[in-house]
C-alpha cells in the first residue's frame, strides 16, 4: 500500500498514521552525539567492514564463516548477466531483453463456485467477487504440488498452487460507478458485502498447459478467503478477555482475515498471511480508547464506513461500547485482527488459524531463518508504521520434518530488536515471566495481567523495553547461504531524530538493513547488523559497494524482497503517488542485487501507478512470479489513470505477472 493519502478520508487508501507516540528515545539520544554525516560516511562503512571480515561482536560465532563473501570486490563473472531496464514512465511493463511478462490471474478471474466471468463495467455481484480473485495482489507464494510430501519444499515446477494475498481495494474501481453513500453512511449491504469478499487471500491451482503456458484449473483446491471467513485463535491469547466478542463469547473464534500484506510460508508447506492496515477498517466512538486499540490507531471513523450499515457482519466493525459487557458487543473486535494467520493451502475445508504468540501489530510479513531438523523454528516480523519495530519469535518446540508443526507457532518466545550504534544488536524478551521484562515494566509504570495481554498489546510490551523505532519495517528475506537476514526499511518521513540504524532524518527514500545472529541456530538474542543500501537519487544514496546509485539501479521505498536459491536478492518498490510524480525514478521498479558483489541492477519497471509487490518461483527457476498492485491507483470509472492490462477503455486491475525467458531456460 502506497503513502499518497495520509488523511484515511472515508475510501483514502493510505497506511496508517503513525501511532507510536511512546517516550522510547531514539537511538542517538541514547549514546550521545552521533551525527549524521559521521553514520552516513562510516555507519554504513563500518557495517560493511563486519560483513566483509572484519570482527564485530558476535561475529566469530556466526552462522556462516565471512569467507562467503571474501570474493568481493574480485568476483570473476557478473551472477547479473542482463542490460538494466531503464527508467520508465509508461503504462506497461518492461524487462530485459530476452525476458517476456505475461499478467496471468487479474483480480475479477474466476476460480470457483459457479465461475462467474468478469465484467468489464464491474457489475458482478458480491457473490460473484467471493468466486472470482480478489483486488490488490500482495504476498504470494508458489507451492509445487508435491510441497507437503517430504520436507515441506515441493520439486514440481509445472503443477501447483499459487497462494497470494489481496490486500485492500480501490472502491471506486470495484463498484460500476463507486461506492454509494448517503449522509456520511454506506446505504448499500451488497457493496459493502462486495468489498469484504475482495480482501483476504486467493488459493488458485495452476499447471503448464502442453504449450508451456500456465493455466488456472478447474480445482477442488481452488478458494477463496475473504474478510469475512470463519478462523480460529491459537496460541497464549486464545480466549482471552480481551478478544471476547458477541460473535465469540469464549474468544476463541474470528471472522476473516483483512489488509493481508506480505507473506510467509512454513517449512511444513502451510501459507502465511499477514494483517497490516487493519486498525482504519475500525471505528470507535467511546470517550477513551483502551492502549490495545489507542496504540494502533484507531479512530473514531472508518475507512470504507461497513461499521455503517445495520446487521452483525457489519455492526462489528464498530467497536463503540454498547453492551453491558463484551460478550454483548463488538468493543474487542479490533482485538482480532493485527495477527498472522495460517492457511492450510492443500485442504479447502482447513479453518485458518490466528497464532497469537507471534504478536499483534501491523504485520507486514514473516520470514524464517533456516530451519533443521530437531532445532526450534526461528521467524522475523517488521511492523510497518513510522516509528515502530523489527519483531523475532523462537519456537519453545523442536521441528519435526513429516509431522504437524503448526503448534510450533503457538508456544514460543517472542523479542523486539534494539539496533545498537556500535553495529551490535540485542532481541529483548516480551515475555510475562521474564525477569528484565518484569522491570522495565516496573520502571515505566506498565502492567499487565498475562502472557495474553502482553500479546495483544505488543506495541506497548515493545515501548516498554526500549526497541529501536525504524524507518517502517516492510519485507525480510534470509540469505539461503549465510543465513544474514535483510530487511527492508521503506521511509519515513515522519523521523525527525537519526540514529546508527535509521541515518536519514525525513527519510524519503528509504534503505535495507540487515543483520547476522550471534547464534547458529539464530535462537540467540545478540547479533551484528550494517546497512546494505540507502536509497535514493545518486547525490543522497549508497549501494551495497559503498558508491552512490546511478542510472541503472535508483531506487526508492524499497518494499518487497525476496532471496532467490542462489542468494541473488530481488527488490520491490512501492513508491507513493506524490514520489512516481516528482522523483526521477520513474515508475515503480523490481531490482536484482548480488550481496556477494555488490553489484545492483533494474530487471523491471511497472505500470502507470503500480506498485511491485509479491514474488515466488518455481524450484526450477524458470517462472517468476510477482504482483502489479493498484496500476492507475486513484482513478475512478471515467477517469482511467491507467489501462493496464486490459488496454484501452478498460478498468486497471492488480494482476499477478508471470516473468520467463523467451528460450525458457533459467530466469538467471
Ligand atoms: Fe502493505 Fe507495508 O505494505
Ligand atoms: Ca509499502
Ligand atoms: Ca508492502
């Protein structure tokens, strides 16, 4: 989701405002005088001195020797071998020649039920949108359709099911002439039924069709989830008070999952998906918000106004006290939502399920570290919000390959990070039980009841123990070799304090950061970070050699990123309205980086509008993936900003891309 309306008016698409007004100093006033120039000219220097050989705390213990990375700058032969793409403002997409990109799956295509085919003027029915791909493609992830024999990985790369998210919508492009309202409320229940059914997540069966095309099938498999699907609550919060709603007294279940951003997947070849801009789809009207629903923003109006309308599949949008307790009404509805959710991709009956243990805040995504045989299960998490922070969690279980391990998710240990000026790190329990946890708690004054509350309040848990605040934390990915986790850190321009770790005051552009656990298991709690990347125009930028960016790899609000087998990093932008206008970079873009190297190039630019986002490939490295979001965001049904991919006339759509080479051998 882009940044380009920040007033959440009724139907503004936009993130959500900042909520993190906690005392938590930023890093520099914490050790003092740092200065920017000094963090730009050595911070970024100094980090990349650790990951080139140089000892930094930790270092020796690392997962993986820096011998890995020694070839730098003495690589003999560019693992980048295509022309960069240039800049480019217009209504398509390009790649490199010998490449080709084919939009497969537009929201509207028809998966299921009774397949009801697309129309042009956007006059199907709600029911229809609950049978048909939803709007704005996000996270995504291909599972061959052997993914769940063996060890959860899959080696089929023509036959399997692409999962992927839809993050929110552009109503007055879902609706023939817009969403109607009348007096400031939603007058109409099939609209807002239409809407819910457009969010959530899409299972989509796919397989090479004897030319080599990639299909959609006629599949059992074939679902949708939307807004409204019924889930169950897993992990230390299930059934806590404080989830307790008219629909479920005990706290135990939930209906739908919303704003589902970026992705993971477990090694057991389940999907994850990822609630982030949930709190706008909420209103309270109460005097005084409880911290579970202040600290995350919640207003007292909402986005798209389905707290409108009469009825319990809307009312609950409205979390207005009205009961005598909250088994009467919806106060705790919010309560329910800001959680990653799993989906059992190969069982259409499966009832998602909310793991509460990995926390709730504006999930953009989840990674795992590499995982083993018989050792605990390690995962990362970024809250994207101005100001807030970088999540990992540590499983209590061992991984078991070829059995159930869902459960791992629910009972473990979850941390926040503080990125320290000397380069070092600490994770920092948020944990009930946890001695220093206890104190900080003491110290500011904060109380809670259980290990449930402290989850469903982990922003606050998180303030309470000093975690760095960050430029927005949007994807991560891990290094399949060293193990180093990367993630991305799109902007904020809201910081007015830098730090070692956040250079850039009314940072615009945005960088990548990354770090290296002290432990090999990662389950530790010390690590080793540097920056990768500051991005931006040539004269306020850094790529990962040390050299300003130039032509052929600026870049701007890096967002989506992704690992491919081989340690090649891709990165996806996500540059807002007012940024495509007025930066020179051109349209939203999806960049190839060599951590070994350092070299960077452009691979693809997008639509007018867009932003790149979602990436997954088969094992065989022959189809890539990636989502087109919002291409024309803005427009409206007679003011098309965008006519991709339709052409002419026709409404833009979020479609995902399929990306090959021309002679169909390998992508790189
Ligand atoms: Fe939905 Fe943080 O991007
Ligand atoms: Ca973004
Ligand atoms: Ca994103």
């Amino acid at each position: 989701m882009t940044t380009h309306n920040k007033d959440n008016a009724l139907f503004g698409s936009g993130d959500e405002l900042p909520s993190n007004h906690s005392s938590n100093p930023h890093m520099n006033e914490l050790i003092g005088e740092l200065n920017r120039r000094q963090v730009l000219a050595g911070g970024a220097a100094l980090g990349a001195l650790a990951f080139f050989g140089v000892s930094l705390p930790g270092s020796s213990e690392a997962a993986e020797p820096a011998a890995q990375t020694l070839g730098f700058p003495f690589a003999p032969r560019s693992r980048l071998p295509f022309s960069p793409v240039a800049i480019g403002r217009t209504d398509s997409i390009s790649v490199p020649a010998g490449y080709k990109a084919t939009p497969f799956i537009p929201w509207g295509t028809p998966i299921t039920g009774r397949y009801p085919a697309f129309l042009d003027d956007a006059s199907n029915s709600a029911q229809d949108q609950a049978e048909q791909i939803g709007m704005h493609h996000d996270g995504m992830h291909f599972f061959p359709i052997d993914a769940q024999r063996g060890h959860g990985h899959g080696h089929n790369s023509n036959h399997g099911l692409l999962v992927l998210n839809h993050e929110y919508i552009d109503a007055p492009l879902l609706h023939p002439n817009g969403p109607t309202v009348v007096a400031g409320k939603r007058s109409s229940a099939e609209e807002v039924r239409k809407e819910i059914n457009a969010h959530g997540v899409s299972v989509v069966e796919i397989r090479r069709n004897v030319r080599g095309d990639w299909e959609v099938m006629p599949s059992a498999r074939n679902r949708r989830i939307t807004a409204a699907t019924p889930m169950q609550i897993q992990g230390p919060a299930r059934g806590h008070a404080l989830l307790r709603t008219r629909h479920s007294p005990d706290g135990t279940a939930a209906r739908g999952t919303q704003n589902n951003c970026a992705n993971g997947h477990t090694p057991w070849g389940t999907y994850l998906t990822c609630e982030e801009n949930w709190a706008g789809y909420f209103a309270n009207r109460d005097t005084t918000l409880p911290r579970e629903q202040k600290r995350y923003g919640l207003r007292s109006t909402s986005r798209f106004g389905w707290d409108t309308l009469p009825g319990d599949e809307f009312e609950r949008f409205d979390a207005t006290r009205k009961a005598e307790n909250a088994s009467g009404d919806y106060r705790n509805e919010p309560n329910q939502f800001g959680w990653i959710v799993e989906i059992d991709p190969f069982n259409p009956d499966s009832v998602p399920v909310k793991h509460t243990a990995l926390g709730r805040f504006a999930h953009e995504g989840l990674v795992f570290a590499p995982v083993r045989a018989g050792k605990r299960v390690v995962c990362y998490s970024g809250d994207d919000s101005q100001n807030e922070y970088i999540y990992k969690y540590v499983s209590r279980d061992k991984y078991r390959p070829g059995r159930s391990n869902s459960q791992l998710l629910d009972n473990g240990a979850l941390y926040v990070g503080r990125f320290n000026a000397d380069n070092s790190g600490q994770w920092l329990a948020l944990d009930v039980n946890d001695p220093a946890f206890q104190a900080a708690c003491t110290t500011a004054g904060v109380t809670f009841a259980d290990q449930g509350d402290v989850l469903i309040n982990t922003r606050l848990a998180a303030d309470v123990v000093g975690a760095t605040k960050m430029d927005r934390p949007e994807w991560g990915a891990v290094h399949p070799d060293t193990g180093e986790i990367y993630f991305t850190l799109t902007n904020n321009t809201a910081r007015t304090t830098a730090d070692a770790a956040n250079p850039r005051v009314a940072n615009a552009h945005g960088h990548i950061i990354r770090w290296r656990e002290e432990s090999r298991d990662h389950a530790g709690t010390n690590f080793a970070w540097s920056l990768f990347l500051l991005a931006g125009p040539p004269a306020d930028s850094r790529s990962p050699t040390g050299q300003p960016l130039d032509a052929s790899n600026m870049l701007a609000s890096p967002d989506g990123l992704w690992f491919d087998p081989e340690g090649r990093l891709w990165i996806q932008t996500d540059m807002s309205g007012s940024q495509l206008a007025s930066g020179p970079f051109g349209n939203n873009q999806m960049l190839v980086a060599d951590p070994k190297t350092g070299e960077m190039k452009r691979f693809l630019v997008g639509p007018l509008g867009a932003e790149i986002t979602g990436i997954t490939a088969t094992p065989d490295m022959r189809t890539l993936f990636i989502n087109i979001q919002h291409p024309g965001e803005g427009s409206t049904a007679t003011n098309l900003l965008s006519t991709w991919p339709d052409g002419p006339g026709k409404r833009p759509r979020s479609a995902t891309v399929i990306i090959s080479r021309e002679d169909r051998r390998r992508l790189l």
